[in-house]
C-alpha cells in the first residue's frame, strides 16, 4: 500500500463521496465546456487538499455535508490557479498531459478557469457558507498578490529570504492554509480552534513549497521535471539564497550572471547546481523545512489520539519526505 493510501485510509468512503459531489458541480449545458471539464476531470491529481479538508474536518467533529462543500471549493479553487498557471507560464503539459490552453487556446483556457472559479462562488453562496467564501476568497488574493510579487522580484533577481517567505506563503502556503481552515470550520464555530488549523495548514505549505524547491536540485528522475529547471526558468529559490549568502562577491556575480541569461547551457546549469550543492544550500533549506515541519506536528500532538490525527501527521512527513 502507497503512503497516500493509508493516508487516505480514515476518509476512503468520503473521499468517494466528495468525488461524486464535485464531478456535478462540473456539469454545463455548453458544449465545448462539457468537452473541457470532462478532460480536466480524467487528468484529476492526487486530491491532497480535499484530502486534507476532510481529515482536518474529522480531526475536529464530523465530516458532513460541510465539509464536502469545503472540500469543492477548494479543489475548484486549486484547478483554477494550475489552468490559469499554465496560460502565464505559457506551459503546454500538466500531469504528463496537454495543457488546456495547448488543447484549445489560452483565451479558452482563462474563461475556463473564471468559470470554475465562478461555480465555487456560487456553491458557497447557494449554501450559506459565506465564512468558508471569506476564507478561499483571502486565499485567492494572497496567491494572486504573492504571484505577482514573484514576478517583481525576479525582473532584478534581487530575492532575499525574507522575501522567499512573503512570496511562498503567499503563493503556497495561503491554500494549504486554506484546506485547513475551511476544514475546521465546517465542524467548529470555535474561533481558536480555526485559528490553530490554519497554523498548521501554513506550516504544512511552507515545508511542501521549500521540499519542492529542494527537488529542483537534485536529479532522481521521479520529479517529473527535470534538475535545474527553477534555475533555467531564472526562479531563485531557498537553497540558491543561502549559496549566494555564503559566497565571495566574485562567485556571487558569476553565479547570478549564469543565472540572468535567457539561455543556459546543460553544464551552466550544473555549475548552478554544483555550487549550491557545496556551499550548503540543500541541508540550510532542509534544516528549514524541518522546522516548520516540526511546528506542524507540534499542532497535531496537542490533540488527543484519532485515526484522523494520525494520517495527518503521515500527511505532514510525506510532504517534506516526498520524491516528486
């Protein structure tokens, strides 16, 4: 059995359910939308955030209906910003598969995106769960503002670590944080308890974003995407910050002229990788990473034992343990 299985193991039945509950809310009448959200809804992903909702809504009280709701908002919410990622970054696959916009076209892909980002509004709206619409809706801005924030700072590639953070939680952290938010609130109304659940939602997606930042680094074949990628896509990240740090004032220039360059070369790529990897740059980004990690166990271990809490804390290892 795969980590994610037993992960998943407390919630199976509703896993299944939220399945059911999710794939009506992608239905239309127009034709070519029909076509479209079927595709989306075959290229499905692991489903770790509606995951995520549903173990912290049992964490905290019952799953019910509540939490379903949470649970598509938040997947819709999440489908949306990876259709409209792909439109900016111009990308043509995702999972392995065409991209939306490489399908059809990028004018087709954005509407798509605003239209399922519209039906989680309306969900919301037609259920009276305004508390759950305030908190996605905070979500969607600090992704939008920590993305464009991204892009500010890589024009100078002036990104300090101060900075890293501020975009990450944004950008990251802010859905994570989200799930389980909106997870707690659909079986509590106690303020703190909410409180303490998005706490560890972003925790959880600190230590997720800085392990994926991590990978970039090294080669095992299992990333999907191939080492150095942030590097060609001139994306400085964690483990590069503290490289440059730790450098002379010569190594730091000849590194961030590579690093500006349109194009790079496979070997000025390695070089890259190289130099973060003896100055480091990887065991300060794990060091890191652990840390917020071990804040996001802390959170859990102040609840009583539940099968829930024990597949979030394999949720939480397996973020900052994962190969891809």
């Amino acid at each position: 059995m795969s980590v994610l299985a037993e992960i998943k193991k407390p919630v199976e039945k509703e896993m299944s359910e939220f399945e059911s509950y999710f794939n009506r809310t992608m239905k239309s009448n127009i034709p070519l939308l029909k076509i479209i959200l079927n595709y989306i809804l075959r290229r499905k992903g692991k489903q770790m955030r509606p995951l995520l909702v549903l173990l912290t809504a049992g964490l905290n009280g019952k799953i019910t209906e509540s939490a379903y709701i949470a649970a598509t908002l938040i997947e819709l919410l999440h489908t949306t910003s990876l259709v409209h990622d792909d439109v900016v970054d111009e990308a043509e696959e995702r999972r392995g598969a065409l991209s939306v916009n490489a399908l059809w076209n990028s004018k087709i892909a954005v509407l798509v995106g605003d239209y399922m980002l519209s039906k989680g509004l309306l969900i919301s709206v037609e259920k009276s769960r305004y508390d759950m619409l305030e908190i996605v809706s905070e979500a969607v801005k600090a992704m939008t503002e920590g993305e464009l924030l991204q892009l500010q700072k890589s024009r100078k590639l002036n990104i300090k670590e101060d900075d890293y953070y501020k975009i990450i939680i944004s950008k990251t952290a802010a859905l994570i944080a989200a799930c389980t938010a909106t997870g707690a609130i659909s079986a509590t109304d106690d303020q703190d308890t909410i409180q303490l659940m998005k706490d560890l939602g972003e925790n959880i997606g600190i230590a997720f974003q800085i392990r994926d930042d991590i990978l970039d680094y090294e080669a095992n074949g299992l990333t999907g995407k191939r080492a150095g990628n942030d590097i060609k896509e001139k994306k400085i990240t964690l483990p590069l910050i503290y490289a440059l740090e730790m450098a002379s004032s010569q190594r730091r220039r000849e590194i961030m002229s590579i690093v500006k360059r349109t194009k790079k070369t496979k070997d000025e790529i390695n070089e890259v990788i190289r130099f973060v990897v003896s100055s480091g740059g990887l065991e300060y980004a794990e060091a890191r990473m652990n840390g917020y990690r071990d804040k996001a166990l802390a959170i859990l271990d102040s609840y009583p034992d539940s099968d829930y809490k024990t597949s979030l804390k394999k949720f939480v290892y397996f973020t900052s343990a994962r190969n891809s």
